[in-house]
C-alpha cells in the first residue's frame, strides 16, 4: 500500500457552524479525503473542526484520515472528529509540524 498524501488545513480557530467559512472547510475536508488525502490540523475548533468533520462525511472516510497536532499537552483537547491526537506540548511551534505536509490550504486567519 502506498503512503496517502496529508494536506494541512489552517485557519480561523473560532467560526460559527453556519458561516460560510466554516461550510467551506467542511466542503473542503469532504473534497480532500474523497481524492484520497488525509486532512492534518492543529486540532481544536474553527476551521479545524470544521476541516474534519468534512473528512468524516466523506463516503469514503476511514479511521486515521484526521491528523490533530495540538499545541497543549492533552490529548482530550482535539475535536471529536480527530483520528490520531499528537499532543505536542509546542504552542504555537507546533504549526511548523501542521505546515510540514505535502500541501497548506488557509482558510482565513489573521
């Protein structure tokens, strides 16, 4: 079996569930994992959550197709829909290891 590339999907941390970004990153989680990708983030809310939960509702999702790279050191901080936790203890220094992948998409941000 070949290695599936992991996108990172980056962004807003606070969205409301009906706003057009979080549909986006939702479409774009369901997009991603349906071309065969796995979906990489730092794991908690916003554009994370929402990045995703697309990725769940891809009919063909399996388990491990969410990465969560958390900035804290508790794994019970990612979003339900995160697969495999990494609680890196980093902060903020754990975006390096979110941007390390095969591609970056952002979806707002400041």
């Amino acid at each position: 079996m070949s290695r599936r590339p992991v996108i990172s999907v980056i962004g807003d941390g606070s969205l409301e569930p009906d706003s057009v970004k979080y549909q986006f990153a939702y479409d774009v989680g369901e997009a991603l994992v349906s071309a065969g990708y796995r979906v990489m983030s730092g794991g908690l809310a916003g554009v994370m959550e929402a990045a995703f939960a697309g990725a769940h509702a891809s009919p063909v999702y399996r388990d491990g197709d969410t990465i969560a790279v958390l900035p804290g050191n508790d794994p019970d901080d990612a979003n339900k829909y995160a697969d495999i936790v990494i609680a890196s203890g980093l902060d903020y220094a754990r975006n390096f290891m979110v941007a390390n992948a095969d591609a970056v998409i952002a979806i707002g941000g400041g």
